[in-house]
C-alpha cells in the first residue's frame, strides 16, 4: 500500500508543479484520463497532445494523465473493461492471451478478434467515463488550493 500512497503523491507533485491556468490544467489532465482507459496502446499520448493543442488544456497535464494506466496498472483495468465491456456487449467469446508475449502478442490482442478490441473500448469508455470527471474536479480543487497557498 505505501507504493500507491507514494505514487499518487507523486503524481499529485507533478500536477502541482505544473504553472498555468487551473481549469486548463484539470481539462489536459481529465482528458489524459479518459484516453488511459481506452485501448489505443501506444497512441494514447500523441491523441493527448493534439487534443490538448486543440482545446488549448494543458499538455503536460494530459501526459501525466495518460501515464495513469501503466504496465503495473494496465492488466488490472485491462482485465475489469474487459469483463465490463463484454458483459455490456453480450459476446461469449472467450480472450487467450497468446503465448510468446512481445509486440506481435499485443497486436494479436487487438487484431485477432474484434469482439476484443470492441469489449475493451466499450468497458474502458464505461469506466473511464466517471474516472474523468472525478479527475477533473480533483485536479482543478488541487490546482486552486495552490493558488491560495
């Protein structure tokens, strides 16, 4: 458990090390949050950063955002929008992570049946809904109890 309390206050530096307009900051950072739930591995933050450059949120904020779900956080979420998605969905299929690992493994996993890639999304999008705007208001609560200070 000291890990997590370690990485959040971590994170929670980070976001309060970031100069610059707090709802922007929120905004960048809730938006780096929903994209971590989606199953778009490997574009996440180029998606991030032209969405914030469009908006004009926050870069930085929607990086550290993304960074949320990582190799340690993934397969846990991955696993929970899976089974969210699936059951949404309605499809019986059944997902076996292919043997051998590496990038052709992670191309299997969203290439090889689409019933996947759907119950990802659509279990990420689920989650990652809520996440965001709790996101949000944690991030511009944070961002204008350091103006105050």
């Amino acid at each position: 458990m000291k890990l997590s309390w370690n990485r959040i206050r971590g994170m929670t530096q980070r976001l309060i090390a970031i100069k610059g307009n707090p709802r922007d900051i929120a905004s960048g950072y809730a938006l780096g949050i929903f994209l971590a739930t989606t199953p778009f591995i490997g574009f996440k933050i180029f998606i991030a950063l032209f969405l914030s450059a469009l908006f004009r949120w926050n870069k930085i904020a929607s990086v550290v955002g993304v960074y949320h779900v990582n190799p340690l956080t993934g397969p846990p979420f991955y696993a929970l929008a899976f089974l969210v998605g699936k059951a949404v969905l309605g499809t019986e299929g059944q997902f076996v992570y292919p043997t051998g690992g590496g990038m052709a493994a992670i191309i299997h996993v969203f290439t090889g049946a689409g019933h996947v890639f759907l119950s990802l999304l659509i279990g990420g999008l689920i989650l990652g809904i809520p996440l965001t705007v709790i996101a949000f208001l944690s991030a511009k609560k944070l961002m204008l109890s350091r103006q105050r200070v």
